[in-house]
C-alpha cells in the first residue's frame, strides 16, 4: 500500500495515499469545520466551509475532497484560514432564519454547532431570507426548506440509498433548494415516511412532526389510562444524548424515566414482537405446506410497507398479513389488558416510543382499529423522548434500573433481536425449526443473516427440507430482491426487509449523528442483550403462552387474524 506522510499544522503523519485531508486531520485529532460532509456518504464538497490552506501550492482547498500528497503542508488554523471559513458560515446563515429558540434542531444543530465555534452571534451581512410554506402535510415529516442549506445529504439518502427519489434539487445557483418534484407537498408524493432525510438533516430543515404535547395532555388528563410501550431499538440509542455512551444499553434507567414522566403503565414492545414471531412463523409454514404465495416478506418495518404499496404494489400478496409489533401491541392492549385490568378499553390510551418516523404514518392507517378503537394513539421518535426526558428536568445519567411491568412486559432475547437488520428473520428461524423438527434447536445464533451486508442470505435445513431465506435492509437493497420476485426467479421462501440501514437501530427517528460506527455499537448492544436473556426463543415466552391461553387461543385463529393481521393496498390509488 502506497503511502503518504505530510504535515497537518506541524505535526507530521504518514497515511494511505487515497486518504483525504480531513481524514488525515482527524487521525491527529484535529477538527476541521464541516457541514455537507457525512462519512457514510459521498463526498460532496458543496458547503465549502472545510477549506484549509495547503501551503506546498499556496491554494486553498476543500479537506473533505481533496487527497493528500507526500511532502505536503497543510495549515488548517491560520487567521486567513479561520477568515475564509467564517466567512463561508456567514454567508450560509445570511439566508438562514435566526430562529434557534423555535427550532427543533437547537442544540443538536451543526449550523448551530458551528456558529458557537467561531463566536457568532450577529453577523454584518444583510439577511436576505428565502421564504417557502412549511409542509407538515403529512403528519410524519416536516419540511422547513426556509433551513436548507442545500448540503444535498437528504437528497442522496433518498435517492441513492432508498431510491424513492422524491427529494431532488431544483432551481440553480443561489436559487438552489430541495423539494419533491413540482414543489408537491409529501403527503401527495410515494414518499415513504422512513426519516433518513431528517436523520441525515445537520439542521432544521427536514424534521419528524413532534407529539410530545399530545402526550403530555394525555399523561395529566385523570379520565385516561396510559400506557407506554418502548422498541428494542430504543434502548440502545436513547442515551446517545442524555450523558451515555452511544450505543450503549439503558433499558433500566428508560423504564426509570417513563415512570417519572407519568406514564400509568410500562410495557415492552418485545412482547409482541415475540407474539409476532408466533402468528408469521405459522403464517409462513401454512403456506409452504398449502402451496401458497411464495416467498413469504416481514411486514415489521412500516417504511418498506410503504415502499411496497407505492412501488411494488402487483407483489403485496407475498407480504406477511400480520401488523407489527407496535400495531399487535395497541390491539391487544385495548382488549385483553383492559379486560385483565377492568378498564374501560376508551379510557385505555396507547403511546408508542420508537426508532422510525413512519411508525406515525402506520399508526394513523385509518384500517388499523379492530379492536374498535385505533390501536396506537400517539408515537413518539426516540428523540422526542429525548426531549420529554429533558424538559422534566430528569437526570438520566444517575437513574436507578427498573423492570417492566408485567402482564405484557416480558419478552425473549428473539425479540429483542428485532432491532437489527436480520433480527427478525433469525427471531422466526428458532421458532420454525422447532415447530417442523419437533427437535430442540441447541445452536440458535444464526450469524449468516446478521450484520451490514446490504442483502444476507441462509439456507436452513427442516426436516430434511433445505429453505432459503434473504434478508436485506436499506430500501435500494429491497429493490433488488423485489425485482427477482417480479421476475419469478427468487429461490427463496422467506424474505426479511427493513427500510433502513442496519435495521431499526439506524432508524429514522433516532438520535441525529447516527452514523454507521455508532450503528455498529448499537447492533454489538442488541446481541449482548439477546445472548444474556433467560429466555432466547419467542415460542417459550410466558406471557404469550398465557395471552393464547386465556384469549386468542391459537396462533392464526379467527380472533387471532381479526386483531393481529391487516392487508395492504397500491398507494397511488389514494394520492391526487
């Protein structure tokens, strides 16, 4: 491997020759000002603000783009450096609302970040503000393009890494922003509610519609019962910004936290992520031994349900009929735990704490109420939490460790594996092989299926029949193995999609800055937590055992599918 060794403000490093000077700087702890910059993604080079001077030429040039070369001086500190880019972020924040009070983002804003770094609090130059209607159109995602700083992130996630494409820049020069085609607002486009735009956002610009005050009505009003229910997910992010490390686990002080913010009950989506395992597994072995619709694809993640309605809408007899786990839990929770508790199922008021901003989109489906009610009321994001936790002056770092409630609170390591890519699928193959074999299964980590691989895929032996299974996260990776089912040529008989990257750990309602690093930590978590549990199989959970038992009977039954399964429908028939 060729190298380079250089100076970056006098101090001397050697490093691969491919390697950009921001690269460099940063291995010698050495912060150079970015804002179109994201490391899991293409360099763009369009903010300008890196720009450092490079000595050996006497040019100045942009670190994010420009490689390093042997025997090179690179000055990143310089008054006429410091000038340049300040001068670079006073022209941005020139055409930037000077709302930070109001903002969203205040606080967890790069603009805002940047601003504090190089002390600026009023700038000389003239505001010339741009003004766009902000778009809250869909209930989901918020568009205040008055914030774009046309870093163009958002606009790769979507187009690239999702391929939805309904973001794209239009206009040119000075006049540049982003929008959906035709200024259209979202909620009449095939957008599909995942959130990496607003994840990937470094401002305010794109941001999930924030519900927290409905929840807060709800928790202080004496006529509801309320109850929250809390993804796998979440665990290994919430403290990302309440003074843990990222990615490390805090379900104990986050069952601490709900209590302290009122909440009557506090219950564990991993519950009905195992009740899910049940009714899928067996939905998947009724149409293998039935001959029916192969392969047979999760319905767990509410973004690659969007994206098959909109895209894909000829192949929706292959996805799973079952709701999620948040959508399960909100059923059975305004039917069995209000007849267990005697509580009037209308005074039962269900909040969801999850990773994904198209959760909201999901619970709002006007289809999904048989219990008679709307199975989840509100969702909040993780950082909605976040939020909800800080302003109850909460100190979350020193919080003791408390234990769900029960009735629907326990859950199995398979469940907790939800929240990777791969979770899932790897969740049902323990309770599949056991229910074809009658055999107890001794191995069950399947490793084939995890990790950031964009497409994974296995081949299990049942009985003596070999199934294939695939499993992708990441919408334009879910486009490929679409593609094949269209074209009749997948081999598979079960497929696992998750609309985002790494699974619902990189969900779009997670805290910001979650790059591929921190979503890494955030997976060595889950498995942690999952090889830790008492019980590791969704079949041999208790409270679902008993939840059967007492009330639905058998998996797939009449009250069964009338509670815990839905159907789905092309998108575009609903839009203008």
């Amino acid at each position: 491997m060729k190298t380079c060794t250089l100076s970056i403000n006098n101090k001397q490093i050697t490093v691969p020759e491919e390697t950009t000077i921001l690269e460099a700087a940063k291995k010698l702890n050495i912060n150079i000002p970015t804002l179109c910059y994201h490391p899991d993604q293409k360099v763009k080079a369009n903010c300008r603000i890196c720009l450092v001077h490079d000595k050996s030429s006497d040019k100045f040039v942009t670190a994010c783009s420009t490689k390093v070369t042997d025997g090179a001086e690179i000055l990143t500190n310089t008054q006429e450096v410091r000038d340049l880019q300040k001068g670079v972020l006073e022209l941005i924040i020139a055409n930037h609302p000077n709302d930070c009070l109001n903002c969203i983002r205040s606080g967890s804003c790069s603009l805002q970040d940047l601003c504090r770094r190089f002390n600026i609090n009023n700038s000389d130059m003239i505001n010339n503000i741009d003004t766009y209607v902000i778009d809250n159109t869909s209930g989901v995602l918020v568009r205040d393009r008055n914030k774009c700083i046309k870093c163009m992130r958002c606009v790769e996630v979507c187009q690239e890494t999702q391929m939805v494409g309904v973001l794209s820049p239009y206009n040119r020069s000075v006049n540049t922003n982003v929008g959906a085609g035709f200024n259209t607002n979202l909620d009449k486009t095939l957008c599909t509610f995942c959130g990496q735009c607003s994840s990937v956002c470094p401002v305010g610009a794109i941001y999930e519609n924030d519900e927290t005050e409905k929840a807060w009505e709800a928790i202080n009003d004496p006529n509801k019962h309320v109850v929250v229910q809390v993804a796998p997910a979440v665990r290994v992010a919430l403290g990302d910004e309440l003074g843990i490390s990222r990615g490390e686990e805090v379900t104990g002080k986050m069952i601490t936290a709900l209590r302290m913010l009122g909440f009557d009950k506090v219950f564990d989506t991993n519950f009905t992520a195992d009740l899910t395992i049940l009714e899928e597994g067996n939905e998947l072995l009724h149409r293998i031994k039935t001959g029916g619709t192969l392969p047979l694809i999760t319905s767990c993640s509410p973004g690659w349900i969007n994206y098959a309605e909109g895209f894909f809408p000829d192949l929706l007899e292959h996805v799973s009929t079952c709701k999620s786990p948040q959508q399960m839990f909100g059923a059975v929770a305004k039917t069995y735990y209000a007849k267990k508790m005697d509580i009037d199922p209308a005074k039962v008021f269900v909040i969801s704490i999850m990773p994904c901003t198209a959760k909201k989109f999901e619970a709002a489906r006007p289809d999904i109420n048989s219990s008679g009610f709307r199975d989840v009321d509100v969702v909040l994001t993780t950082r909605e939490l976040t939020r909800m936790i800080k302003s109850a002056g909460i100190d979350f770092a020193d919080l003791e460790d408390e234990e769900f409630d029960t009735l629907m609170g326990t859950s199995t390591g398979a469940a907790v594996i939800f929240g990777a890519t791969g979770g899932v699928m790897e969740a049902a193959l323990r309770t599949v092989y056991e229910k074809v074999t009658g055999e107890i299964l001794t191995d069950i980590d399947f490793h084939d299926v995890r990790g950031f691989d964009g497409i994974k895929e296995a081949t299990v032996d049942l009985a003596g029949t070999s199934v294939k299974v695939a499993v992708a996260h990441g919408l334009s990776n879910a486009y490929k193995l679409m593609e094949e089912v269209k074209k009749g040529n997948s081999e598979y008989a079960f497929i696992e999609i998750m609309a985002c990257t790494g699974g619902c750990l990189g969900g779009g309602g997670q805290p910001v800055r979650s790059t591929k690093l921190v979503k890494a930590r955030r997976m060595d978590s889950i498995y942690r937590i999952d090889r830790e549990m008492p019980i590791r199989k969704s079949h041999e959970n208790p409270e679902v055992i008993q939840l059967y038992e007492d009330f639905l009977g058998n998996p797939n039954s009449h009250l069964a599918h009338e509670l815990l399964h839905t159907h789905y429908k092309k998108r575009s028939d609903e839009l203008v």
